[in-house]
C-alpha cells in the first residue's frame, strides 16, 4: 500500500522533534540552560506564546508559514511578515535570567523568500520588563542581532549591545546573506569579553567587545604636555627646487623629501578616564524576544529561536533543524524555478501558434476577396 505524502511529512515533523527532543534531553541534563526556544511545531499555537504589540494601529501582521519552497512543510513553518511597506513588532517572553559568568547564545533562522529590497531581519533582547503591549523602535533593549538590508550598499549584519543605557554597534563591517534561502544566525557572548557571529554555522566574525565596541574610553591618549618639534618635518615629497617654469600652467614636480623624518609618534600616556570593566558582556534580568522591524516588501520567515548558554548545543540544534531542511529547500525552489520556465514556454509556443493560426486565415481570407473582386482573375484560377 502507498504511504499516504501528509501521514508521510508528519511522521517526518515528529521524528524530527523526537530528535530535537532527545538533544536537549542529552546536553541539557549534563550542563546546558535553554532559556528560550521556539519552532512553531504546534501550528497555531504561538498566538498564546507571542504578543502582537498595539503600539500603533498600521503594524503588519505575521502569520505562520513555511512560505512558497521549503524543506519540509512543518519544520520550516515561522512567523512570516505579510504586508508590504509595514513596521512589525511583536514578542515573546520567557523566564529572567542573568549571564553573569555565563556564555549567552542567540540564534534564529531567517529566509528572505521575496528577495527583499530594503527592511530589517534582526531581533532584539529585552529586560523581563518589556511593555509587549507598547512595543516599538523606542523600546529599551540589551542587544539587537541580525542581518539588515536596505539597496545596494547595506547589507550587513547587527550587533548592537547596550552599555550603560547606550547602544553601542560593532565597528566592524559584517556582511548578511542576500539570497532568498533560510539561513542561520548565531551571537555568541563570552564571559572572558569575547564575543564570535556565525552565519550557517561558520564563523564571520570574532573579536573583543572592548576592541571592537566603543564601550570605554582609549586606554591610552596623546600626551597633552607634548607638543611636536617645530623642526619636525613630516612632509614626505617637496617641490624640486630645480624644476624650471614653462609657459602657460605649471607645477613643480616632486622629490622625495630629503629631510623627511616620518609622521610623527605623539608619546602616549594612561587615559586617566579609562576604567577597565569586566562585566561589560553581563546583563540582568533578560526575559523577552522580539521582533521591531520595518519592511519595504513583505514575506520573510523567522524561525528556530534558541537562547542558551552551550556553544556545542546552539550548533547541534542548528544543524538538526536548519541543516537538514537546507538542501531540501534548494532542491524545491529549483524544480519550481524549472516547471515555471516549461510553463512558460509552453505558453508562449500555445500564443504563437494562436497567433500563427490567425495570420494564416486572414491571409486565405484576403485571397478570396481578391477572386471575388476579379472575374478575370477568378475565370483563369
């Protein structure tokens, strides 16, 4: 007997959260927290886990969708934004808890099915204070993470944390996928200060929070009391003192200065304004997710929300939802990408032949009419 194809992706839906299930089972008991984790396996479920904010009466609206090619049917169902030109702003919450002396992981999928042109596919964390209600661009949030597009020159990826009650980006520039495929994004913050971005589990970026956020002041500064020597000459060419004017427009050409000395070095001193921080990486009470965007062309999924404190865990769910989803996915958009190609020729072929079949009759029927008006003509056909 036939296997009937919907018995068939359910059984493919809840062996796969068997899957997910049994992980968490397995690292969770040994040594990792899951603070927040979200698939939208349970179909409309999430209206009761996730708070549409009512912060403005023009908000779009997200529905849950696996959009028009995907892996599986179920697995890669998230919330979908679904008006074009809207801001969006919706949120869920999950139990407060601190990363103090603790690896902190945010990781989601995005999929920009529609090719979008310009809007946003990050999310942002928030206190366990969060008005969902209210929630809009004016929110105070801990972190914003993810990629952003907007035409041909942006197309990077956020990190954005908060110090102090001020954002602070990353001052490296970090480049986001641009394709219409889901893709994974991952933020990893460390106790020691470090902090790493995967993008489909593969490293794009890694570095120091104090390095590469403006959080505290320059260790060092230019030491005030020293002021350059006034024979100091840093001029690296000057004009050839032996080049002759011509008539009409001129410049003397240059010569490699001969008592050049370099640019130069202003002695460095102690910022005595630098205070080292060590809890720069901490926040308290994180307890909300949320999604505060705007969107010129609608249509992108999010998807496989997880916070947690493993490294090793964020990768494993990674490549058990994402990664086995992925490649499937391709493989539907190119046989859909073929079978619109054969539509379309095929149509075009019905057209011209329609066309053909027309040309063809109202040339006979000309002819005719050619006979009729000649009888001398008519006579001698």
């Amino acid at each position: 007997m036939a296997a009937v194809p919907g018995a068939r992706r359910r059984s493919n839906a809840v062996g796969a959260v068997l899957r997910l299930g049994l992980l968490g089972a397995v690292l969770g008991t040994a040594r990792t927290a899951v603070y927040f984790r979200e698939q939208f396996l349970d179909g409309g479920g999430w209206q009761k886990r996730w708070v549409s904010s009512e912060s403005r009466p023009d908000l779009g609206t997200f529905q849950l969708s696996a959009g028009k090619f995907y892996g599986d049917p179920v697995r890669d169902s998230g919330l979908q934004t679904s008006e074009n030109s809207k801001f969006y702003a919706i949120s869920s919450r999950f139990k407060p808890f601190s990363n103090k002396g603790k690896t902190l992981v945010i990781q989601y999928t995005v999929k920009h099915e529609q090719k979008i042109d310009c809007g946003g596919g990050y999310v942002k964390i928030f206190s366990s204070d969060l008005d969902q209600k209210n929630l809009s661009g004016a929110s105070p949030y801990y972190i914003m993470f993810g990629p952003d597009i907007c035409g041909s020159e942006t197309k990077k990826v956020h990190v954005i944390l908060n110090y102090k009650n001020k954002l602070h980006p990353i001052k490296k520039p970090i480049r986001c996928k641009v394709d219409g495929y889901t893709h994974l994004y991952t933020l990893i913050i460390r106790p020691d200060q470090t902090y790493e971005v995967k993008i489909d589990n593969e490293v794009a970026a890694l570095g120091n929070l104090e390095d590469d956020l403006d959080f505290l002041p320059p260790r060092k500064i230019n030491d005030p009391a020293v002021k350059k020597p006034s024979d100091w000459d840093d001029r690296a060419h000057i004009d050839d003192p032996n080049d002759i004017k011509p008539e009409g427009e001129w410049k003397p050409r240059q010569i490699d200065n001969p008592d050049y000395r370099g640019i130069w070095p202003h002695p460095q001193i102690d910022n005595p304004h630098y205070s080292p921080d060590c809890n720069i990486y901490s926040y308290e009470n994180i307890g909300a997710i949320g999604l505060d965007i705007w969107q010129v062309r609608a249509g992108t999924i999010f998807d496989n929300f997880l916070i947690t404190d493993d490294e090793d865990y964020a990768e494993d769910f990674g490549d058990e939802t994402w990664g086995e989803t992925k490649d499937p996915e391709k493989e539907m958009n190119i046989r859909q990408a073929e079978e619109e190609q054969h539509r379309q020729r095929v149509t075009e072929e019905e057209n011209f032949e329609q066309w053909f079949k027309k040309k063809r009759e109202g040339k006979s029927e000309s002819q005719k009419d050619r006979i009729m008006k000649s009888p001398v003509e008519k006579e001698e056909l």
